[in-house]
C-alpha cells in the first residue's frame, strides 16, 4: 500500500462528521490530494476505483481533528513567571514548542489557536509547520503579549532592571499600545494578546483590577484590525470583559465572572466573539498544584475556589446565550502540562453541564471556525481539509477515552496519515520517530544489513 498517496478511502468507521448532524453508522471518507472528495454511507462508494487504497476502520469511532483553542506551543510546562521569563532562552524554548506541537497533533489536535508566544516563537514554529519542516498543528501564531505597566505579568521590581524581552511588551497610553501591536504585526503574528486586568496568584494586579483604560484597549482593538490581526483579551472581571467589547476584541479569554451588562454585550456580538473560559488553569492548580506550593488552603485563599464557581455559572450563562465557548485548557504550565489537552473535555462536561456531543462540537465544529483556516477545518465534509482522527472508543458515551493516547489509533492532517496503529492501513507512527532520526536510522539498517 502507497504510503500517503494522493487519494485513499476509510471504510467501516462510525462517522461523527461535526456538522450537528446524527453519526453515519457505517460509513466511508474519500480522500483525495489534503481534502475530503466524499463521505457518507460506505454503500455510496462502489464507484472509486478499485486501485485506491483501502483502509479499514473496523467500525471505530471517527470524527474531525480537533482544534486546542487556548494554548501556548512556547510554553514548557513552567511553574513560574520567572521560568518563562528569566531561566530561558529563544532556543531552548523554540526547541519546546517544536516537540510540544508535535505532541499537540498525536493528540488528535489537527488545529490550534495560540494565546500568547514567548519572543517570536510562535511565527517560527507556525512557519515551520506550513513549509513541512515539522509537523504540527495548523497553527494560528500569537505574537508576544501586550500590557501595561504593573499589568499581570510584569513581575519584576524596577529596581532589578530585568526588562521583558522575551514574555510580553509593555506599552502605556494609546501610541504606545498601537506601537507594539505594529512591532507584532513586523513580526509576522495572526494575533496579539491584551492583558486587561490580572490574576489571583498576581499580587500586583488582581483579578477585576483593570490593568488599561478603555481608550488605550480600544486603540488596541483598532490598531489590530487596521493591520489584519485578531485581538485576543486575557479578561477575567466583568469589567474587563465589557472593556474588551466596547472595544471590539474578537475573543474573550477567561470570562471567570459576568454581570448583566458583560452578558448582554456578548450575546448581541454571539455570532462575531468567542470565548475560552481556559478553567483547566483552576483544575490543574487544585489537583497537582500542591507540588508546587500551591496548596488547596493557598488557593483558596487567593480566590480559586469562588472563582471555578463562579465560572461554572458564567458559562451556563453563555451557553444559554448562544456564544461559542470552545475548550482549551491554558495547557503548557506545570499543572496544565503539554498532552493532556483532552481533560479539558472531561471539565466542558462535568463542571459545564455540556454533553459529549455539545463538547466534541465546540472542540470540532465551533472551534474551527475560531482559526478558520478558509473554512476548511472543523468538519468532516466534501471540499474540507482532510483532517480526522480515528477513536478505538466512543466519546460519545465517555468522553474521557480521548485522553488516552492508546485509543487515538489514527492521526490523518491535510490527507498524510501523522500516526496509524491499526492493523489495515500503513502501520507506522511519525510521532515517534521525527524525520531525520529515522533517516539515518535506515542508513544504518542498510550497511549493517
């Protein structure tokens, strides 16, 4: 069998294709070139020639490649600002964020939405995803975050002199801001992050404490839409998430707390925003934050507590509403580490209140149209990417079995099989064995053999 050829047909699989529409209980998927020719029934496809490989599913589970909608490739899985701050270096951390998208895509992840890059990461990586270099998700890039002084990641005393070179760009009053953002766009980013208020853990600036006036987020709102980027908001307060639609901002990151006015604003903007609540920052803290200091009576003391119900209310608020809230977990730190991207589907149904089915949407369906891609991505439909993952399980019923690496039994992005265990099919797995080693491990087969 050609390995990757230019078409191939999966036949017998369960079909969840995304779109809304009930499971095709036996169904096939032609694949021809990086997109999907057809699917449907696998009776409907007597007609593709007999020469086309075959791989059969056996009636597993298959379903879109998801999209990780709140995450950081150039994160390491740090425990602190200072480790992203001051114990790194570009190289090492461009290194990471290689293996760590590598990681991403063997999760079934064939898209992912970036939410702040450490120095030009982010552009990097994304540009050696698209060129074939390594593989990744398709990857929308953020530049370097933006805040203002005392802003919740501008950790460090003045006194120490240590600058932000690498975490995030201070910029104070309006020039300033859309100063910055124009370095982002120089850059090469899709996106530019914009603190406006702070975190618990923060002492310098508090969740609800506005970190920008209204004019300087609105200038940034508009300067970014002027050079063709999305204007992302770390907004945990609901003043803060009123801020960010005052000013326009196209996605709203935490929305831990709302008012009336907070909700309103986005309900009436619900088919133009979308928000990623990124409550596995709380749940990761709360089951293995105590290896790290972080202690339940800690937690609780700075607010984590009041903080996880209360978003738990605000998302049954905007789901009410109608306003895309897509998973993506804030993965990359300590207690949210890179591959376990999918508990984030274990939290949209357990403290959410989603089913499965609204929960595989919103990772699908409503989180590809968040990195849209052309509207390729998201689902399983003719003239789509060919982008799918075949579960030996159903999600459907316990969607938990996604966070086991050993049911994710097929990885296909743009029509190239990335990871493949079953029986019918090439068996192989790219996620093992990057391309050089593997190169120069068959030189060695060769002479000794």
């Amino acid at each position: 069998m050609t390995l990757n050829g230019e078409s191939m047909l999966l036949m017998h699989g369960r079909i969840f294709d995304g779109t809304g529409d009930e499971e095709i209980p036996d169904g096939a998927i032609w694949i021809e070139g990086d997109e999907i020719r057809r699917v449907g029934p696998v009776d409907q496809f007597d007609d593709v020639d007999q020469n086309v490989p075959r791989i059969d599913l056996g009636g597993r589970f298959v379903m879109p490649g998801m999209t990780e909608a709140h995450s950081h490739l150039s994160y390491f899985n740090a425990s602190s600002l200072q480790d992203l701050d001051m114990n790194c270096t570009a190289e090492t951390t461009t290194i990471s964020a290689v293996l760590n998208a590598r990681t991403m895509l063997r999760c079934g992840y064939t898209s992912s939405h970036s939410f702040g890059s450490l120095h030009a990461v982010d552009v990097a990586v994304r540009n050696a995803i698209n060129s074939g270099m390594v593989p990744g998700p398709r990857y929308v890039a953020c530049g370097r975050d933006v805040l203002g002084t005392g802003g919740m990641i501008d950790w460090n005393p003045d006194h120490l002199q240590l600058g932000m070179d690498g975490l995030a760009m201070l910029a104070d009053n309006p020039w300033e801001v859309r100063k910055a953002i124009r370095s982002i766009r120089k850059s090469g980013a899709d996106t530019v992050k914009v603190y406006l208020d702070g975190e618990g853990m923060i002492e310098s600036d508090l969740p609800g404490e506005l970190s920008y006036t209204q004019e300087e987020a609105s200038a940034a709102a508009d300067e970014g839409h002027r050079r063709n980027l999305r204007i992302i908001s770390h907004a945990r307060s609901a003043d803060a998430v009123i801020m960010a639609m005052k000013a326009g901002f196209d996605v709203i990151g935490h929305a831990n707390y709302l008012n009336d006015e907070a909700l309103e604003r986005m309900r009436e903007e619900r088919h133009r925003i979308f928000v990623t609540p990124a409550i596995h920052w709380q749940v990761g803290l709360y089951s293995n934050g105590a290896e790290w200091g972080f202690t339940h009576q800690a937690l609780d003391s700075m607010g984590y507590k009041d903080e996880i119900a209360e978003t738990i209310n605000s998302v049954a608020k905007m789901k009410a509403a109608g306003i895309r809230v897509l998973p993506g977990g804030d993965f990359g730190l300590a207690w949210t580490p890179h591959g376990s991207y999918a508990k984030d589907l274990q939290n949209f149904v357990e403290l959410f209140g989603y089913t499965p089915r609204e929960t595989l949407l919103a990772a699908t369906r409503d989180a590809g149209a968040l990195v849209d891609f052309g509207g390729k991505v998201g689902t399983l439909e003719a003239g789509k990417f060919a982008d799918i993952v075949v579960v030996d399980g159903d999600p459907l019923s316990d969607i938990t079995v996604l966070q086991d690496l050993d049911k994710i039994v097929t990885v296909i992005q743009g029509g190239k099989i990335f990871h493949n265990a079953l029986d019918s099919g090439p068996r192989f797995d790219l996620s093992a064995k990057p391309g050089l080693k593997a190169s120069v491990e068959r030189q060695f087969e060769a002479a000794a053999g």
